[in-house]
C-alpha cells in the first residue's frame, strides 16, 4: 500500500499553535513541545496508516475519523489518496467542522 498525503486545514494549525501558546501562557512550554511532538508523530503514521483512527461518533460517517491521544483528538478527513487534517482539540470537547474544510 502506498503512503497517503497529508494535509493541514487552517482550521488545524490554528488549534496547533493555540495550543503551544497556551502551555507557554501557563510557564511550561516544554510541556507543550512534548505534547505537540507527539501529536505530529501520531499524524505522520497517518501516512502509512490512514484508517488506523476511529470514526468520530458525533457524526458516524467513514470518511470522518479521529485519533485519540490523551488529552486531544486528532480528527481528520479521509480519501483515497489524502489525509486532511481538520481539528486537534481537548478529547472532552465535541466536534464542530468548520465551513471552510467541507470538501
């Protein structure tokens, strides 16, 4: 099987870089480089892996899929050939898909 491209919605690195202002805000920004290191490298085994999320339950369609990885969710669009990631939010947090990321 051949590697998947991946994506990034504006909506994506917005939560990215909220979050490592956020950890900076509260003094430990290398808590927030650990945190943000492993939410890449769980991105880029997307790559190899698409389907390896589950499908988000808000919503119960394929194509909609998430990775859990405490405290955040990687939730993401899935085709044949692409990976396009839409939000990286709090897990407690229910999803809301921005307009701008319909396909």
């Amino acid at each position: 099987m051949s590697k998947v491209a991946i994506r990034f919605a504006e909506s994506a690195l917005a939560d990215l870089e909220a979050l490592r202002a956020w950890y900076t805000e509260q003094g430990v920004p290398d808590v927030g480089e650990r945190l943000l290191g492993e939410i890449v490298a769980s991105i880029e085994a997307l790559a190899d892996h698409p389907d390896m999320g589950r499908i988000v339950p808000e919503f119960d369609q394929p194509f909609l899929r998430e990775l859990i990885r405490p405290p955040f969710r990687i939730v993401y669009r899935r085709d044949s050939k692409h990976v396009r990631i839409v939000r990286v939010w709090r897990s407690e947090r229910l999803l809301e898909v921005p307009d701008e990321d319909a396909p």
